[in-house]
C-alpha cells in the first residue's frame, strides 16, 4: 500500500469526523431551565388552537394554548401572555 494512499484515507477520515462534529454542534435544543423570554412575543398560529395547538416564534415551532379556551385559526397572530414549562398560554392580537 501506497503512502499517498494511506494519506488520503487519513484525510477522509478526517473530514468525516469534521462533518458529524458541525452536525451535532448545529443541532439546537429549546432550553429546559431557566427564565423563558417568549412573554409578550408576537407567534403565527401554525397548527389551529381549539384551544392547544402550535405556533411559530423567531423560527422555532412551539406548543401552545389558547388563553380563554377559543379557537384560534392557522396563519392568525398571537401574543404569548405566559407559559407552563415549554406550554405557551397565547390570546388572539387584535
């Protein structure tokens, strides 16, 4: 076997470990502790509350209640007025 060979195969390897590093650096999880900063933040309702649901804030899809229990329909905006762990409590923008 070639040292050029064995080289490239170094390489290779190398980039693949570079590749699945990037990957799994890239992968973004909500947090699970600490103070949420979504009240007050405007969401696009993706899925229709009736009353749970889900809507969209800065690019990230989270689960969400409406606040009175109404229905609220997809692609209506909301303001997020509390929140139960990761459950956002949401009531219709006017």
């Amino acid at each position: 076997m070639s040292l050029t060979v064995v080289f490239m195969g170094l390489i290779l390897a190398g980039l693949l470990i570079a590749v699945v590093w990037v990957a799994a650096l890239s992968r973004h999880k909500k947090a699970s502790t600490g103070r949420l900063d979504l009240v007050a933040a405007v969401a696009v309702v993706e899925t229709t509350l009736k009353p749970e649901g889900s809507v969209l804030i800065r690019g990230e899809l989270w689960r969400a209640r409406s606040r009175q229990g109404d229905r609220v329909e997809r692609g209506q905006t909301v303001r997020v007025v509390g929140a139960r762990g990761h459950l956002l409590e949401v009531e219709p923008t006017l």
